[in-house]
C-alpha cells in the first residue's frame, strides 16, 4: 500500500513512519477522487483533509513541502497544495489544520492556477479563501462538531489572518501550464462563488448565514477593492444578469424577492461609498441602462420579477436617470430590436419565427411596456441614433427608430409584424 493510502485510510502513525523508513516519497502528488471530482493530493494534503495532525507533523519533519508538489495538469480544486487542502477542509473540522499550515509557512494569499470546470482547459487563478467559499455547498451551512462555529466566524477568522478578498486577480497568462495554450476565464469571484452554490435555489438567498458572509465580505472590499466605482458597477451588473433569472413564469416568494432586494440593496451602498463620478457619466445611470439593455438583448433569457425588482432599486435607491442622454436605454434597445427584427428573411416554417412563438417577442414587449408604463422611460425623447454604414443620424423617437426602414436593408413581413407589436406596447404603455 502506498504512503498516500495508508494516510487516506488514516492508519497509525507508527505504521506511516516504517515506510517513510524504507524510503517512501513524502513528495509525490497522486490522481484521487474526492468526492465527485478527480483533483491532486499528496501525503501532507491527505492528512489535512483526514484531520490528522501526528501525521501532518510526521511528514513535515520528513521533508513534506508546505508549499505543495507539482502536479501536470491543474484541476478545479488545488488539493495538492496543503493551505488548500486545510481551506476545503475548515467545515468538517475547523481552522487549527489551517492554522498550522500558516505556523509551518504557508502563505494565506497563496495564488494557483485552478481548471474552471473538472477535466477543463480553461485556467484561472484561485487563493485560499475563494478555496473556502467554494467548499460551501448550500445554504444553509451546515457544519461539523468542533468545526469552529460557522461561514462567518470562518471567514473572520480568515480575513483577520490577513487572507484578502483577491476579486482583481489577473487571468493566467497564455500559453498557461506545460506551454499549452488555453482559453483566458476571468477568476471567479468571491460573490458570484456564494451564489453559484445555491445551484439556481434562490430561496436560499433568504438564509441569515448567506446574508451574513455576504455582507462581510462587502465591508470587506468585495467590490469596492479596486476604488473605483465603475469598476464596482460592472461587477454588479455581471451578478444581476448571472442570478436574477428563471423561467419567466415563475412567481418567486415573498421572501426571496425581499432578501434579493436586500442582496442588491448591499452591492448599491457598497458602491455608493466610492467616490463617484460626475456629469452625465454617472455609475448609476450607466448601471441602469447596461444592465437593462444586456437583459433586453438576451435571447435566452428574459425579465423576471427579480429583474424589475433591481431596476426598481437603481432607481429609487440611488436615484438612477432612465431616461440618461445621450442614448436612453429604451431607444438603444428599439435600436436593437429594429435591426434584429426587421432583416431576418422567415419562411412559413423558420425557425426564428418559431423560437419568437415560444415568448421571445412576448419578453420584450414586457419589457418596453414597463420601461415606459413603471419606470418613465419617455419614449418622445428625441435622440440621434445610428444606422447602418452612417456614424450618426437624425433625431428619432423611440417609435420612429423602430418604424424608419433604413435603405439597403431588407425587411420581411414576419420583422415588420413584431416591429408593429412592439410600437404599439410602447403607445399602450404611454397613454396610461
């Protein structure tokens, strides 16, 4: 048996000690499965992850590397490094493996190169404490006896240990590990790691634990480490559009819309502490517009209830302009639909039309009705908006930039009839 299973099958020390006699390697990184996942371990990691420290002891006086072991490939979880290993492990047996991690030299901001997904090509960079977030599977946490309390004494403990919330790591160079070229991912960030644990359960946006950690992890720079509160806003637009969906029918709780305001709300004040810019520049205003724009031009993915609830807060909260110049949002979005719309060629069995049958055309014209009917959009506002091969063009309304068919464009019957429904969702919403 070799020294990496006998640690994994968490045999004596005594028996451990005879074969690093006989000369085993406390160096060698091995393939495992833990859990579902193939990842790398080796002999140190293993007895973190086993929680036993006269082993972890053991090995490190025999020359086991507290800094980890190379590996060929990088894997999703960096378990051959041992403050990673001690990191995955705080919820089942707390911080003192950790801790003795951080007595025996390891860094805390230790940065790796991680695999975006299991058996994945695709690289970004990971640190200990992004390690931690990942290893909560649900919420609520549920932890072991002894494990040192729960999420937010752990990450107190992490942050008061100097562990920084790294949200501006840079990606990893290409060619990444071994010269291979791979695709650059940006790093995950600590924020959308909280929420990709829910797996689309967003009733568990209502958990006191989840609230807790995030709003932690916000006092403690989460989105304003950078300074800048454009930068900030971008990151709130990513997690609006990555975690305000579902099936458009859906009718969430009481208490999830209630706890998502309260999510939002937290990102918006955080923001609102940085210094802001001015002119018709704002963060807000160009929040708004980005994100209402990025959700009216997606295909797969149309407005939720979650939605209009944090357009609803940009504008009420931090006193977002809609109708912002020098391109409101509802006419850069009659822009887009004119163009979409108007030069597709359908026959009596395209695909397209089919895919608009199943509540594409509807989305959107739930989505204008509002602007315009809940938030004031005001679709009389003359703007000069772009066409084809021109750098500019005359002052149109919103209507009349859906309605003027530019030359050189082709129109089908099918572009024009959902032009025509759109144009008449904004007059209906106008005249209430």
């Amino acid at each position: 048996m070799s020294l990496m299973m006998m640690v994994r099958h968490e045999l004596p020390v005594d028996l451990v000690e005879l074969v690093l006699d006989h000369g085993a390697s406390v160096s060698k990184s091995h393939s495992v499965r833990i859990g579902s996942e193939k990842t790398w371990a080796n002999p140190l990691s293993a007895s973190i992850l086993c929680n036993a420290r006269p082993v972890f002891n053991l090995l490190r006086n025999r020359g086991a590397s507290i800094h980890g072991t190379v590996v060929n490939y990088p894997r999703r979880r960096p378990l051959h490094i041992p403050i990673y290993a001690a990191a995955y492990s705080i919820l089942a047996h707390g911080t003192h493996m950790f801790q003795s991690c951080l007595d025996n030299g390891a860094d805390i901001n230790h940065r790796a190169v991680l695999s975006t997904r299991p058996a994945s090509r695709r690289y970004h960079y990971g640190t200990p404490l992004l390690g931690y977030l990942d290893s909560i599977e649900s919420w609520p946490v549920r932890t072991n006896v002894g494990s040192d309390g729960g999420p937010v004494d752990h990450l107190g403990y992490l942050l008061n240990s100097g562990a920084i919330i790294s949200d501006n790591l840079p990606t990893v160079p290409s060619p990444g590990p071994h010269g291979r070229p791979h695709d650059q991912t940006a790093p995950h960030s600590s924020l959308h790691l909280l929420l990709d644990n829910m797996k689309g359960n967003l009733n568990q946006l209502a958990d006191a634990q989840f609230q807790a950690v995030a709003k932690l992890l916000v006092q403690h720079g989460a989105l304003s480490g950078s300074g800048d509160p454009k930068v900030a806003a971008e990151r709130i637009k990513r997690l609006l559009l990555d975690y305000d969906h579902g099936h458009r029918d859906v009718t969430y709780p009481t208490s999830v819309v209630q706890a998502w305001r309260a999510f939002v709300t937290l990102l918006l004040d955080s923001t609102c502490s940085l210094d802001e810019t001015n002119g018709n520049n704002r963060w807000q205003d160009a929040l708004l517009s980005d994100y209402i724009y990025d959700r009216g031009t997606d295909s797969s993915q149309g407005p939720t209830d979650l939605t209009f609830e944090a357009i609803s807060l940009l504008i009420s909260h931090v006193g977002a302009d809609i109708n912002a110049t020098p391109l409101p949002v509802l006419h850069r979005l009659c822009h887009f639909y004119h163009l979409l719309e108007a030069t597709h060629n359908i026959g009596p069995n395209d695909a397209y039309e089919r895919h608009h049958s199943h509540g594409i055309a509807d989305q959107r014209g739930r989505l204008v009705r509002a602007l315009v009917e809940k938030y004031r959009a005001n679709p009389d506002l003359k703007i000069s908006a772009e066409s084809p091969g021109e750098g500019g063009g005359p002052e149109r309304t919103a209507e009349e930039i859906l309605l003027t068919e530019w030359e050189g464009l082709e129109y089908s019957e099918t572009g024009r009839r959902f032009i025509a429904a759109l144009v008449e969702d904004i007059r209906d919403a106008n005249r209430t």
